[in-house]
C-alpha cells in the first residue's frame, strides 16, 4: 500500500498521509502529521519530539488490529519502519532470538521455521508488525506470544527512557498485556522497539496443542509433527477463513477478528444451548471457575451469519458496503467502498444482537483509534 503525500513540514514530518492506505481493514483518514521511523533511535527521537510539543501521538505498525476514524488522526502518527530478526545467544537447545518491531511478523515466523526453531509456527500467517504480537498478546491455534516471549526493549515516555519489560512486568491476559491496558485512556505509556523470544531446536518437530490443527494434520492432540508442515496447515487453516491478507479477497479486508472470545464465570454456561462451546479458563480472583465462549457461535447463533451487512438505514441487506466475513463471522470487513462508520454499524448491531439473545457482551479486540463501538 502507498500513502498519499501532501506536505512535508519539519523534523520530517509529512502531512496528509491517508490512514486507509496503511491499515489491513482499508478505512481512517488522514493524519495531521506522520513520521516513518527507519531505526528505533529514529522513533525514540520522534517520540520525544512530539511528546514535548504536547502533540497526540499514534504508534503504528501494519495496521493490523487498529480501526481508525473516518476523521483521521489529529496528531502526529509514528511509523515503525525498521525490521529485522538476529540470533542473540544460542544455549543447547534454546535459542535468543530478538526481533526488531517493525519486522513483517509472518515473515520472522516463517525465518524460524527455516532455522528448525519451534514455538511461533502455530502464529504463522497473522498480519502486522513484531511490535504489536505482545500488546496483544496475540495467539492462535493453542499458542499466544506469552508462551515464547522473554521480554520486549521499550521507550518509556512517562519515565523518559529505554526500559526491558519482562515477561512478569507485561502481565499478559488474554489477548491483553499491561501495554494494551495503558493504552485505554490514551496513546501508550510504552512503545515497544524490539521483542526477545525463547525459541527451541528439536528436530523440526512441533508440539500440537489445537484440535482443529491436530485433526489436519493427523495427529492427536498433544502429540508433535514436522515443524514445516505445522505451519502449512496454519497457512492453509487461516486462508479458508480469509485471515491471510491478500489484496485480492475482500474477506481478509478488515481487523481480523473484532471481538475476543469472552470469558466468563461458569455458571453463565447453563443459561446457554447444551451444544454452545465452552472451555476452561481458569479462576478468577475469587476462585470462581471460569469458562471461554466462542464468539463466533454466539454471533451465527444470534442470527447473524456470514456475510451479514447493512444498509444506509441498517437494514440487513445483501451487497453491503461493509459486512461480516462470507468465511467466517468474527471479522468485520470491508466489501471496497466501506468507512469506519460501516464497519462500526455491522459490529455495533452484532454485539448488540448478541447480548439481547444471550445476555452476552462482547468486546472489541482491535485498538479503536478516535471511534468508539
């Protein structure tokens, strides 16, 4: 994707960049000002810059989980433009493997693969940047980032410095980390600038954790397979449910998966259809049990199924400019000429279809910048 470029002011910042062209879901517009970073020094300068001046500040990087205004973004957006993977200490069979925050991540997952390294391959095919895998704790297929992640290298513009969370100080959730929380209220406390994983050698041969995964691969749960093949059938998997970008299928047009599987107290599970799929969770705080729902089961359920959309006066409709993906009903696409309000209008029905009929409410996984749900 290119932007379009209109002015370039000071300290390199360029104005008039449109936000649609940098984003997977094709929708925002455009931001006062924009900074391509090349190097994390680039970036913390950057950073600091537009810090000082007071300026709103968006960190971005594919654009993968980030739904934009239609207005566009009032401040200066940073873009981490600078990639790179390299091998930092190799124990045995554990290996150190850090990655720059810029780097296309299904490319860094598909270099380990190559180096026979076991742990990211179940994560092959996400869309975005390194940087963003542990804001999100982001994860598929029974793994998440927090399973592999040692610690991300970060500029701390509260403290004014370079700081190295560890996997404790992230204190990761589900598709959550305490740098998505600080981002509730504004722009992060924190901008990661690389991201250090503990990776295994072992004979090209990949744990399988994913019932679905292990049934195409012919294995039983828990047993291993080929490390190449694991990230085939990942690959194969997510591009029959358009979570694979490709410019030319309008499914893979969006945010990914809008709204996280919610995760409830258990006894939720007995207002709901015996067949509704529910998983252990753990305990809360309390040391109540938990359970996961799926998300998409209480959509299609709810009467909302795959290629749902709307009209001008939010009436369901075929031929929408938004709707639901026609593989799948957690992503919320683009059908060409969609804005953010179409695409809110779809997510904002659905969820609120879904409480209505289950007493569920759902919550939106990507970052929703200048728009609300």
């Amino acid at each position: 994707m290119s932007g379009r470029v209109a002015t370039t002011g000071s300290a390199g910042i360029t104005a008039g960049i449109r936000l649609a062209e940098y984003t997977t879901s094709r929708v925002g517009g455009p931001a006062a000002g924009w900074v391509a970073a090349g190097s994390a020094e680039k970036a913390t300068e950057a950073i600091r810059s537009i810090d000082a001046a007071g300026t709103p500040l968006l960190i971005l990087g594919g654009g993968s989980n980030t739904l934009m205004a239609d207005a566009g973004f009032p401040g200066t957006v940073v873009q981490l433009a600078f990639r790179g993977v390299e091998v930092l200490k190799e124990t045995g069979e554990s290996v150190h493997v850090r990655m720059a925050a810029g780097q296309d991540w299904d490319e860094a997952v598909a270099w380990t693969v190559a180096q026979g390294l076991t742990g990211l391959e179940a994560l092959s095919g996400i869309p975005g940047s390194a940087g963003a895998t542990p804001v999100q704790n982001v994860g598929a297929y029974g793994s998440d980032i927090s399973r592999t992640l040692v610690s991300v290298q970060a500029w701390d513009r509260q403290a004014g410095e370079l700081v190295e969370l560890s996997h404790e100080d992230l204190r990761f959730g589900y598709r959550d980390s305490v740098i998505k929380r600080s981002m509730l209220d504004s722009t992060p406390r924190w901008v990661v600038l690389s991201v250090d994983f503990r990776l295994h050698r072992s004979g090209s041969i990949a744990p399988v954790r994913f019932a679905q995964l292990a049934q195409a691969l012919g294995v039983d749960e828990g047993e291993s397979a080929p490390l190449e093949t694991v990230r085939h059938q990942v690959l194969r998997l997510r591009a029959g449910k358009g979570m694979v970008l490709d410019a030319q299928d309008q499914d893979t047009w969006s945010t990914g998966s809008f709204f996280t599987n919610p995760i409830l107290p258990a006894s939720v599970r007995a207002h709901l259809p015996g067949d509704a799929p529910a998983y252990g969770a753990g305990q809360d705080e309390d040391g109540e049990k938990l359970v996961k729902l799926s998300a998409a089961w209480l959509i299609d359920r709810a009467g909302f199924g795959k290629g749902f959309g709307l009209g001008p006066d939010e009436q369901a409709i075929a031929g929408a400019r938004a709707s639901l993906s026609t593989k799948h009903t957690l992503a919320v696409t683009n059908r060409g000429h969609a804005s953010t309000a179409d695409l809110l209008a779809i997510a904002r029905t659905v969820r609120d279809g879904v409480e209505a009929q289950w007493g569920v409410r759902l919550h939106p996984e990507p970052v929703l910048v200048g728009c609300v749900l």
